[in-house]
C-alpha cells in the first residue's frame, strides 16, 4: 500500500506496528489503498451524521480517537 506511493518507512512502520506479519491476511488480495479507502469512508460517513445532527460532541471526540 504505502510502498505502492513511494513511502517505503511509512510501509515498513505500518507493518511493524500492525504485527500484519503475525496476521493470515493474505496482501496479495488487498487492493492497492484500501486502508485509506476505508479511512476516507469513515470520515465521510462521521461528516454525514454531523451534518444531520445525529451526532453529539462526546460521540464526535470518540469517532476521532478511533480513527
């Protein structure tokens, strides 16, 4: 993922703070950016709810820590 962009260290800390290693993912199957594919869905998904107030400040700051 991160070696696709060029960012060879950010690749190999990711890895290493994952423990991706130590998973049965198989990287092969995993498409280029989906990380922050995923990512970026969240985001949009927590605007969204921000937008049509379904969201309260508290809730907001949790979504943040997670992501």
């Amino acid at each position: 993922m991160f070696t696709f962009s060029g960012f060879q260290h950010s690749a190999y800390t990711f890895g290493i703070e994952s423990h991706i290693s130590q998973s049965n993912i198989n990287g092969a199957l995993v498409p280029p950016a989906a990380l922050l594919s995923i990512l970026q869905k969240g985001l949009q998904y927590t605007e969204a709810e921000i937008s049509i107030g379904e969201v309260t400040t508290n809730s907001f700051k949790i979504h943040i820590v997670f992501l």
